[in-house]
C-alpha cells in the first residue's frame, strides 16, 4: 500500500514539473497593433506611430519587422517605445456630466482624473471636456495646478441629457485638428453609456468615426442612476473602444477584482508602450500620385501582427523629390594627377565672346527692358479703370455688379473668343464642366451647396469665394480649391490654418478625391458627389 502512495506522489511531482514548465497559451492575448499616424521629416525620414494591446510584453524585432510604402519594403532603421522616445502625450478627457449620473460616479471620475495629472510627464498636455446637453471644453493644459482646479470644477447637472455620440465625433475632431495636440493622442471618456438625444449623431455614426480617426479610445464604465440596463451600456460604451486603433475598455462596478486606481496606470502603461517604426525613404523608386499605402508588421520571432493605412501622397513624394534633387545638385569635384601622384593645376576655362557679341547683348538687354516698362505702365493704367464686359444680351455689366471673383470670370471668359470684328462670340461649348454637391453631415441643422465647376472653385470665409462661409470661425478666409481636370475632382489645401481633411487624413498639397469621401473643412464635415 505504502509502495503505491510512493508511486503515485512521484507522478503528481512529474505533472506539476511538467505544468509549471508549460507556456500559458490560452491565457495569452491576441497580439494586434494599429497605426495611429505618421510624420515625414525633411532628411526624407517617416517615422510611423503604432499603437498595440501588449503592456511591456511584446518586443518587436528590426530584422523580424516590416515597414512598407507602397509597393517599396523599407530597412527599418529604428524601433522605439514611446516611453523610450520620451513623446509626449494629449489626453482629451471627456466627462458625463448630465442627470443619469450619480454624485459617486463623478467623485471617482475625479479621482481618476487626478491621478492622471498626478502621473503626467512635463510636456504632456490635457483638454478636460464635459459633455451634457452641451459640450465644454476647458481647452488644452499643462500647468497641473491649473488641471486639478479645473478637475475640481466638475460638478453633475441633474437636468441635463447626455448627448454622446455627438461628443465623441467633436473630441475627434478636436483631436485631429488642434494644433495644440502632440503626434501621441487619446480620448479617453467617462460615462454610464447613455444617449438621451433624439436628434443627432447615431452610434454608428460615432463608431465609424472612431475607426477612421486612428486614434486609441479608452472608455470607463461609470454606474449611473439607470442600473437595470448597465451591462448593456457598458457593452455599448465599450464598443468605441474596441472599434478604435489600441484603446481598451474598463468596467470597475462590473467587473470583480478591477477598481478605478487602476485605469490611470493602465491608460499610461499602453500608450507608453506603444511603438514608433522609422525608416528612410531614400530607397523608394516610386509611389502612387494620389495616394499612398503605409504598412507595419510587427513581430518579435513568435508572434506577429499587421496594420495599414492609405494616405494622400503628397508629403511623402515632396520628401522623395527633394532627396533626387539634394542627390543632382550634389558638387562633384574632380581632381587630375600626374604620373607622381601630384595633383596637376587645371586651366581655367573663360569665355571668350567677341566684343560685338557683347555689345549686341547689351542692346538686346536694354530694348527688352524699356518693352518691359512700357507694357508694365499700361498694365497700371488698366488697373485704374473699371473693366467691362458685353454679356449676350448686349448689357454691359462691371466686376462690380457681377458680384464674382476674379477666378470665376477668368473660368466665364474662357466660353467666348473674338470674331474677325472683335466682338466676343460663344465658342468651346462643349467645355468639360461637373457639378459638385456638399452634403453637410453631422448633429443639427445641415446645409447642402451645389457648385458648378469648370475648372476651380475656392471655399472659405472671404466673401470673395465661390462658396463663402463666413460664419464658421474655423475656416480660413480662402481655405481651399476643388479642381476639375481630366475628368477628375481634386481638393487643394490653401495653407489653411486648421488644415482641410479627406476621410480623416490631412491634405498635402493636391488630392483625388472619389465619389462620397468625407471632406472636412472648418467645423463641417461634408460627402462629397458630383455628375
């Protein structure tokens, strides 16, 4: 008897030998990544920001790892953390303060939000947000005595609803377009998961808002006043940050052995240990004219995982065209030797134009200069005066009453030609021309226009614009042109202020834009169509 108790001790020692030797395979996360944004340096370096749902427990490889332009596979020069980097981060906190909120649930919001500025690095920065019937923001700081009075401020409004899916599309859009914000950022919201809007944005509209932002969304499940349907609101409100690049969701009421002290340590330990890829563009031949695919795999030997985005290309190809010219201009200098090895001295080489030709030059010089000035005077006399035009009624009408710009009576003028007696007659009448249509989408009232273009159209705040706007602040006065060309409609960033957006992604110089995309200029999104 005694002889099989031995037997069977020793194999349990051989099982817990083996266990404890075991890789805990099922316990192990799904490694994902998503790329978050990238910048390109004018040495022609992209550096790509990668967010991923490991903490400290995954070490991408150079040599394992891949970053792709295009169709062009880059060596990987560099792969760091941010926490390595020393990035600083934005953190737009976005706070439920409407009546389905319980006093408890704000007091453990603040605490939570305290222990992020108690932890914030020097340079990062924060935008405090709260969100009822209305959204306010406390815009973006640094000062941590500065954050925690604001913190402080946060107070519950029990008569207000909770309009969040609105919320979160203008957090975004904050997001992405603030130049206060750093390359790092985030959104982080604080709510019970309640909609109380009738009108507005839908959830669908805000998650696929989320998904184009490529920005990390952490949500924080807060216990409001409605406890019957709070699982299901913790799913809804968990949903954005599932549908975003690296977020994760935190549920402390629901969910046994997580409390809120460990969402600020949690927040901070995934975005610090998210990664930034660089590598060199030099070795790239071509990419697309339009549009550019960014790619990364990350792997570290076991396991690996994939991310991409498309881009406008316009950044990228002005790196790329630089580096070709830095590359011909480069001075080549070319020393001869002797049969010593000595340098032998070079003749200077000087043109030796016969004094004629001088002379002649001179002469061609000065007549080209006086027609110059002549042609110059007039220009300025014309200035002066009102132009006028004859419509084809024969009814003489000015700029002035017009009422058009310049660009749009250059693209009218280009209709007609002169006949032998100088008078205008219609010509090319089968110009290309396209009808463009700006659907506003978004909360609250839209507001449709219809632009017929020839060639170009500009929009912005300037009452000079073929489409002004000039109530919305956040435009430009000329924000932007949509081109017509072969066929094809193109936006042009006009050195913007706030910069103009394509399906979330800025525009570098000129874009193809196709049917439906979403342009976002100012504080309006519009779908883009034309026929």
């Amino acid at each position: 008897m005694k002889k099989g108790k031995a037997v069977i001790m020793v194999w349990l020692g051989i099982l817990m030998l083996c266990s404890w030797g075991m890789r805990p395979v099922l316990a192990q996360n799904t490694l994902q990544i998503g790329i978050d944004q990238y910048e390109v340096t004018e040495e022609g370096k992209i550096t790509v920001f990668v967010n991923q749902n490991e903490v400290d427990g995954f070490v991408p490889s150079k040599t394992e790892s891949a970053l792709l332009i295009g169709k062009n596979t880059l060596q990987i020069e560099d792969i760091k953390t941010l926490r390595e980097r020393k990035e600083p981060i934005t953190f737009l906190c976005l706070v439920d303060i409407s009546g389905s909120m319980t006093e408890d649930g704000i007091a453990q919001t603040k605490n939570v939000l305290k222990q992020f500025v108690e932890a914030k690095e020097a340079e990062d920065n924060f935008c405090i947000t709260t969100m009822g019937n209305d959204v306010t923001s406390s815009g973006f700081l640094t000062d941590r005595d500065k954050l925690m009075e604001t913190v402080d401020g946060i107070v519950r409004i029990g008569t207000e609803d909770t309009n969040l899916y609105y919320s979160i599309t203008e957090a975004l859009n904050v997001l992405k377009t603030d130049k206060a914000v750093h390359k790092k950022r985030c959104l982080v919201i604080f709510s019970d998961g309640e909609d109380d809007q009738k009108k507005g944005i839908t959830r669908k509209e805000a998650e696929d808002a989320v998904k184009d932002s490529h920005i990390p969304v952490f949500t924080v499940m807060l216990t409001g006043n409605k406890l019957k349907d709070a699982e299901e609101s913790a799913k809804i409100l968990g949903s954005f940050a599932r549908n975003s690049a690296g977020g994760e969701h935190y549920a402390p009421p629901l969910e046994t052995g997580t409390a809120y002290e460990d969402i600020c340590a949690g927040v901070n330990g995934r975005l610090r240990s998210s990664v930034v890829v660089s590598g060199s563009l030099e070795e790239i031949k071509e990419v697309g004219d339009d549009t550019v695919y960014i790619g990364v795999t990350l792997s570290d030997g076991a396991r690996e995982a994939s991310d991409g985005i498309t881009v406008p290309a316009g950044t990228i190809l002005e790196a790329i065209e630089a580096m070709d010219e830095a590359r011909k201009a480069a001075d080549v200098k070319v020393t001869v030797v002797n049969e010593h090895g000595e340098p032998e001295p070079q003749e200077e080489k000087t043109s030796r134009l016969p004094v004629i030709g001088i002379v002649v030059l001179v002469l061609v010089l000065i007549l080209a200069l006086v027609i110059l000035l002549i042609r110059k005077r007039g220009e300025d006399r014309d200035d002066g005066e009102q132009e006028e035009w004859d419509d084809y009624d024969g009814r003489e009408m000015t700029g002035a009453v017009a009422g058009v710009s310049y660009d749009a009576v250059t693209v009218a003028a280009d209709d007609f030609t002169e006949a032998d007696n100088g008078q205008p007659v219609a010509a090319r009448k089968g110009k290309d021309k396209v009808r463009i249509t700006l659907f506003q989408i978004g909360p609250g009232k839209t507001e449709n226009h219809s632009l017929v273009v020839k060639e170009r159209v500009t929009i912005g705040r300037d009452k000079n614009c073929q489409l002004s706007l000039p109530n919305d602040t956040a435009l430009s006065g000329r924000h932007c042109s949509l081109l017509y060309r072969g066929s094809s409609v193109y936006v042009r960033d006009e050195e913007s202020t706030n910069g103009t957006f394509v399906n979330g992604v800025p525009v570098v110089g000129e874009y193809k834009l196709e049917m439906d995309d979403i342009l976002l200029i100012g504080s309006s999104e519009y779908r883009i169509t034309w026929e």
